[in-house]
C-alpha cells in the first residue's frame, strides 16, 4: 500500500510562470505568479500594457490587432483561461502575434 508523502489538497498550485514571447520586443513579458484561474481576455492587455502595444487604426489607415498563441493554436476565445491551456505544467509559454490589416 503506497500512501502519499506530500499532503497537498490541490493537485495543482494556484500559480503558474507565465512567459509570453513577442518578436519585436527585446524582452519577453514574464510573471512568475499568474493566476491559473486567469483568462485569454484578462491577460490580453496586460500584455499589451507590458510591451507599450495599442490595438486599433494606425496614421496610415491600417488596422493592427494582437493575438496570442499557444504552441500553433490561436487563442481567440477570451474565456479560456490559463490553467486549462497549462494543464498539468506549473508553466506556461505563449506567443503574442501583430495582425495588419489594410484600412
């Protein structure tokens, strides 16, 4: 009979490290403490925040939009949050990506 030698009743910590990676920054946005229970919506701008970044129309007419991703998949549901796309890992790596569309 195995018994458990941590007695930790989440089976997950309520935090993860969150990295979000965007091409044209020096730096990567990280937090070391995001909360698993935290959406695709509510981090958005934050991040944007983090990179000095601003959706909407530009001088020339064009529109810029920024998404993130994760591995290959698009996140464009704001309510996922960070936990499920985590799921086991205590960390979390997206990519932030700039949409330009012509006015």
């Amino acid at each position: 009979m195995e018994t458990e030698h941590h007695k930790n009743p989440h089976p997950h910590p309520q935090t993860l490290k969150l990295k979000v990676t965007f091409v044209a920054a020096g730096r990567p946005f990280e937090d070391d403490a995001t909360s698993r229970s935290e959406t695709i919506g509510q981090l958005k701008p934050r991040v944007l925040t983090a990179f000095g970044l601003q959706e909407g129309a530009e001088p020339d007419g064009t529109q810029v939009t920024y998404t993130l991703h994760f591995e290959r998949q698009l996140l464009d549901n704001p309510s996922i949050t960070l936990g499920s796309l985590a799921g086991d890992k205590d960390h979390l790596h997206l990519k932030l990506g700039k949409q330009v569309t012509q006015g």
